[in-house]
C-alpha cells in the first residue's frame, strides 16, 4: 500500500510538473482578463404550459444553514408564454438551492528550495507547494474512487471494498500488475 502512494505522489508530482512548465504566459494574461463566471448567470426554463423563461441572475450573497447552500440573488429576463407573447420580467430577488459538490483532500505536499549543481548546469527550485484535492459526483470516476479511498484510509469508511476500488484506480492509471 504505501508503495502504491508514493508511485501515486511520484506521478502526481511528474504530471503536474510538465504541466506547470508548459504553461504560457500570454494564455496567463487572457484568463486574468476575462469576467468573473459569477457576473451574469445565465437561465433559462420551460413550464409545464409550454411557456418559456430566458433571463439572468446576477449572485448578490452565498448563504449557508444546517448543511445547506442557498444562492441570493437578482432574477430578470423574458417570459414567452404558448402563444408567442412575451413579457419583461423585472428585477426579482430569488434564493435558490446550491448543490455543493463532495471534496477530499488527496495530497498535500510542500517541497523547500533546492539547489543543484550538475556537473557546471547549476539548477535553482523555489519552495513549491502542491495541493491534489478529489471532487467527487456524477461524471468524476477518478475523483470518486480517490475519495471512496481516503474516507476508508480515514477510518470513516467501509473496508469492505478497498480491494476493488484500488484494483479500479490501478487500472485507470496504468498500474497493473
């Protein structure tokens, strides 16, 4: 088992790594400059009655209580009802349900600076911290899986079938016997 987790961190590292290095600095700059995604929130519904709703909420507040998450925030678009007419719908305060999506920390790795020397190639790392964290829901296999794993490894979890879900996450990441 912790040969498993340190091939697991080993790769993790190697992958993440590549990825950090081939980062471009002009793609850097496009991201920065684009809206926050929470801005405008695009909606749009149907009615049992055939009618149509096509508008936006515009998140004002996040609030949470007993283990739920509620969006606040301002509602407004156009209603088109079966016939083709259409009406403004102005400005509505809505609170709406949020579904939250299960994490688990993975990985947690921090790495000090290093300095090599290789044979007049000197080489210099900064302190590097990593963090891996699993998202578990529908679509997420992996982040299923290596969530079902930690809650086990944590003792909060069945042990029944740790077996199996290794075996799953050897096959999804190439290390089969």
């Amino acid at each position: 088992m912790r040969k498993f987790i340190v091939r697991l961190c080993a790769l993790t590292v190697a992958l993440l790594t590549v990825v950090a290095l081939s980062v471009n600095p002009a793609s850097a700059r496009q991201a920065a400059a684009a809206p926050a995604p929470l801005d405008r929130v695009p909606v749009t519904g149907t009615a049992s009655d055939g009618s149509t709703f096509t508008g936006t909420v515009v998140p004002t507040a996040f609030a949470g209580q007993d283990r739920t998450m509620t969006l606040n925030g301002v509602l407004s678009g156009t209603l088109r009802d079966a016939s083709g007419t259409t009406t403004a719908v102005p400005d509505q305060p809505v609170s709406l349900p949020v579904q939250l999506d299960r994490t688990c920390p993975i990985l947690h790795l921090t790495l000090g600076p290093l300095d090599l020397n290789l044979l007049g190639l000197k080489v210099h790392l900064d302190r590097v911290v990593l963090d891996i964290t699993a998202i578990s829901g529908p679509g997420n296999l992996l982040g299923n899986l290596l969530c079902a794993i930690a809650d086990i490894l944590n003792g909060t979890g069945s042990t029944t079938g740790l077996a199996a879900l290794i075996a799953q996450l050897n096959a999804l990441l190439g290390l089969g016997r």
